[in-house]
C-alpha cells in the first residue's frame, strides 16, 4: 500500500506553497492593474513599471513550476501516491506536455528574468507574439491552480481517513 508524505515534507505540496503561490500572488497584482488601466484608459509610468515586474515575476514563477513538475515526475514520487490520485497523475502528465517550443522560450524567459543580462532579449523574445504567449501562459496558470487545488483536497481526505488530524489544513 502506497502512503502519502508527512504534509510538511511533501514535495508537491512545497511546490505549491513556495513557487505557485508567488506565481499566483504576482499574477493577482498583475490583474489588478490591468483592471485599473480599462476602468481608466491609461495607467501612470509608475504603474506600467509596477506592472510589468508583476508580469515578469508571475513568468519567471511559472518556469520555475514547471521546472519542479518536471523534477517531481524524474524522482519516482507519483508512483508512491494512494490510487486515489490517478486523476491528478493523468492531470499532471497533461500539464507536462506543454507545447515545448513555448516551456523552452519560457525558460529563456525566467533565465533573462532572474540572472542579470546585458539587453532584455531574452524577455523580448519571449513576448515577440505578446497575446498568444500570454493566453497560453494564463491558461497553464489556470490549469495548474486547478491542479494544485485537487491535490490539497484529495490530500486532505487522505489526511482525515488515515487520522492524521495534524495535517488537516485549510
């Protein structure tokens, strides 16, 4: 029988809480912001700069998500999960196979993002097509929130079946 990790040393759920979640945080602010300019018709250079590192961060996040989707699905940890967790490994599989030309700018992208350079090509680069790189990246975004979601919960019954009351979180 396959046990699901102590909550605290839970490798998908680290990722979550460390990585998706300042994705999601960046991405949130982004959003706000975005909302001002159409209610507005304009946002102050103050708030493009603020914007756009709110963006940038967000992409940066996401990269490194996916880098951990990918280290997590290397380490053999999916096949340790309880069976309930077939439709989140099916999930996850999905997810992985992202379009690669696009996991492979975005990479370049967070690597420009969070390792000085000269000139911002590599940003650039990776906005070249500005609304369908961004369609594609809200909605990785949105399905590995999803994601994410149905494995705390399905964790959480783990948790409450098993007694492991001290893991229950909300």
């Amino acid at each position: 029988m396959t046990k699901l990790p102590h909550r605290d040393s839970d490798p998908i759920l680290r990722l979550h809480a460390h990585y998706f979640e300042l994705a999601d945080l960046m991405r949130g602010h982004a959003n706000a912001i975005d909302r001002e300019y159409y209610r507005r018709g304009r946002l102050s250079k103050k708030k493009n700069v603020t914007y756009a590192h709110y963006v940038i961060t967000w992409l940066g996040f996401l990269y490194v998500v996916l880098e951990g989707i990918a280290e997590i699905q290397k380490s053999g940890i999916l096949d340790n999960l309880p069976e309930s967790f077939s439709s989140f490994k099916t999930r996850l599989s999905i997810i992985s196979r992202c379009e690669t030309d696009y996991i492979d700018r975005l990479r370049r992208f967070r690597n420009g993002t969070f390792h000085y350079q000269f000139t911002p090509d590599k940003q650039l680069q990776f906005l070249e097509n500005d609304s369908e790189t961004l369609r594609i990246s809200k909605d990785l975004h949105n399905n590995l929130k999803d994601l994410f979601s149905d494995y705390r919960v399905n964790c959480m019954v783990v948790y409450a079946i098993e007694g492991r009351k001290d893991e229950v979180f909300w």
